[in-house]
C-alpha cells in the first residue's frame, strides 16, 4: 500500500523533470534559431555608389541614376544628390523636366527640385544624400547617409 | 500549475477536444480524436513495446526523418538550387552562417543514419516473418518507403554541387541510361538535359525538397495506419488473431 502512495508523486517528479527539460530545449532551440535566422553576411549591393566624373553633369541638370536610386543635381551653388526613393512607401520616383519636379508614379507625392515635399501623401521631403569625390576625381554618393538640406558640393 | 490543470483550461480543451480524465475512456478519446495520434491504435500490447519486439526501428526511422524535416527547411532558407551559387551557398552554411555547419551536418549524419535504421527495420521485420499475412499490403508499403528513402538520399547527393555531387550524379544517371529501349530518354528528363547542369540541379532540389518529402509523408501515414489496422505490432507467432 506505500508503494501505492509513492508511485504518483514519482511519477509526478518524473513529468516535472519532462517538462523543465522540454522548456529548457525550447529556449536553446529559441536562441539557437534566432541567431541561425539572423544572416550574418548580407549581398546587397553597397549603400555607397560610384556616379561617375562631375564634367558629365553640366550645371543646371537633374540627372536620375536608376540602378543607384539617386538623383545627382548640380545646382546654382554646386553638386548634391537626392534620395529617388518616395519617403511614402518607398516607390521609385521620377524627374519631370516640363514641370521642373520630381514627382511618385505610385500615388501622386511631389517634391521640389531640392527635395522639398510639395504635395502628399509623402511624410517628409526626399533625403540629402552625402556626396564627395573620390581618389580618382568621381563622384561618390553614400546612400546610408543623409546630410542636411544646402550642403553642396563645389568642384 | 500542474499539467492536470493545463489540460482543464478552456483553450487546451478547445484544441483537443477531449476532456481530462484517468479513465480508459479518456485516454483512448485523447487518441482517436487526434488528427495525428488516430493513425495509431488505442491500445498496444504490453509485449508490443518491449525493445527486444521492434528494436523501435521504425519510430527510430521516423525520429530520423523528422530530423531530416526540421533541418532541410532550415537549409533551404540560405540555399539557392542555381549554378554556381548552389556550391557557395554550401560553404556559407559551412563557414558564414550561425549555426549553419551544425544544421548541415546534423541533416547530413541524420540522412545516412536514416537510411541505416530503414534498412535495419527491413531486415528485424524479414527475419521475424512480421510480413506475413495479414501484413502484406504494410511490407508493400515499407518496399515503397524504402525506395523514397534512397531517392531522398540521392537526390540530396547533388544539391552540394561540389566534385562529388556532380560526378555521382554523372555515374548515377548513366546507370539509369542502361535501362533498355527508354534508357535514354529516363536520363533525358531525369536530368532536363543531356548533361548535369542547372536543369538537372533544379529538378534534384524540387525532388528532394518537394516531392520526395510529400510521398514520404503520405506512405508513411499510410505506413502507421495499417499498424492499426492490421491489427497491431507483430509480437510473435503466438499472437491471436
């Protein structure tokens, strides 16, 4: 009859250590997935981005660079570049020379030729992107670097 | 809180149906009413779970191929089936991602395992004439398995797209070549081509990753099934039928 009074608190020492066990394995398995989910090594094209010689902007154009996203602008008072991409939901926008803006295919946001927001449903204006010349003389655009408004470029 | 208590909360019962009890009703229900243990039967013979019956090979088959599961879909998210990315994607998951060479390794031994333990279940089930009647159709059914086992096996043998991979594949399929008359046209549309290349590597990996799994799945619940239906583990000639 004792035998029958420590069976179940045996077997009930027995699922409790189960269960700890169990939920130690599911919070290893946890950490375990997370850093094995987390690439540790991405191939995504560099945020920074080479936009060629200054002599093949002419002063006065807006010139877009599809494949970087960017727009290289040699303005009154000297170089800059402009995010392409609509701070709305991250469309890829496009210079309009007859109305001298740069407008969102998607829904219609507009922006002045300095990046200006001018109409919605865009948040914000379109980022000044960092600008410099490189070693060999080209100009180097970071896109992961945005400057504040009217910090041009003079060559 | 005690497991007895989780059980009586309303979301536990909601999911699972069947109430909590110690009753032999209540356990045979937690059984029957759930969409993956019903392919079992309610009850076992004490005889049918001693190790010296089954060795457990078939659920130590089946651990294996759960394994194989939970690491290929892990593997799969940093591999692309493409040349030559397929072989750079490789050493990554080797050197590059967390973990990565654990997983791969892990799939790896559990896959030659795997095929270890099937062959071992073939044989304890052979020699101990748990085929006979009425336990065909259920060997049938293991044969099958059998086959989907060493497809997985070779179909993930080329996915690597090292030396090795390329080169079995290369034999591989000029075996299948000797088949007569269709020898040819087998390798033909094995391949997608006439030589291993990306076709070849593309149909491997859906093979591997989609199809082979699938039939696995489907042969093995059928597998399970029959367990029960014909009328549980094979425990011995002296079993009454």
């Amino acid at each position: 009859m004792e035998d029958d009074k420590s069976q179940p608190t045996r077997r009930e020492a027995f699922i409790k250590l189960g269960v700890g066990s169990v939920t130690v394995a599911c919070a290893g398995a946890a950490v375990f997935g997370y850093s094995y989910l987390s690439p540790n090594v991405l191939y995504e094209p560099s945020p920074i981005a080479n936009a060629g010689k200054p002599e093949n902007y002419p002063r006065g154009s807006v010139t877009q660079n599809l494949e970087a996203g960017i727009y290289i602008i040699h303005g009154a008072e000297g170089f800059y570049a402009l995010s392409a991409t609509c701070t709305h939901l991250g469309c890829l926008t496009a210079w309009n020379a007859d109305q001298g803006i740069i407008a969102c295919p998607c829904h219609g946001s507009k922006f002045s030729v300095l990046g200006g927001k001018l109409e919605g449903p865009a948040p914000r204006g379109l980022p000044w992107l960092k600008v410099w010349l490189g070693d060999d003389g080209e100009l180097l655009v970071d896109r992961a670097t945005i400057i504040p408004q009217n910090q041009y470029l003079r060559t | 809180m005690t497991i007895q208590d989780l059980r009586d909360t309303h979301v536990w019962r909601s999911v699972f149906r069947g109430g909590s009890g110690a009753s032999n009703l209540r356990r045979a229900m937690a059984i029957q009413q759930n969409v993956f243990l019903h392919l079992a039967s309610v009850k076992a013979r004490t005889r049918a779970l001693q190790f010296s019956v089954t060795w457990y090979l078939g659920t130590l088959s089946f651990g294996t191929f759960m394994i194989l599961v939970v690491t290929g879909i892990l593997l799969m998210l940093y591999y692309h089936p493409s040349v030559p990315q397929a072989y750079a994607d490789m050493k990554d998951l080797q050197f590059v991602v967390s973990a990565g060479v654990f997983l791969r390794n892990l799939h790896r031994w559990s896959a030659h395992t795997m095929v270890m333990l099937v062959f071992a279940h073939m044989f304890k089930v052979f020699y101990r004439g748990a085929y006979r009647k009425p336990r065909e159709f259920n060997w049938v059914v293991g044969v099958v398995l059998l086959i989907v086992t060493l497809l997985l096996s070779y179909t993930g043998y080329l996915l690597p797209w090292d030396q090795l991979a390329y080169w079995a594949i290369t034999v591989g399929s000029n075996i299948m070549s000797a088949v007569p008359v269709l020898g040819q046209k087998i390798r033909f549309l094995m391949l997608g081509g006439n030589t291993v290349n990306a076709n070849a590597l593309l149909r491997f990996y859906v093979l591997h990753c989609v199809i082979l799994p699938l039939a696995a799945i489907l042969f093995i619940a059928v597998h399970f099934w029959r367990i029960r239906k014909d009328g549980g583990l094979y425990t011995g000639h002296k079993e009454s039928q």
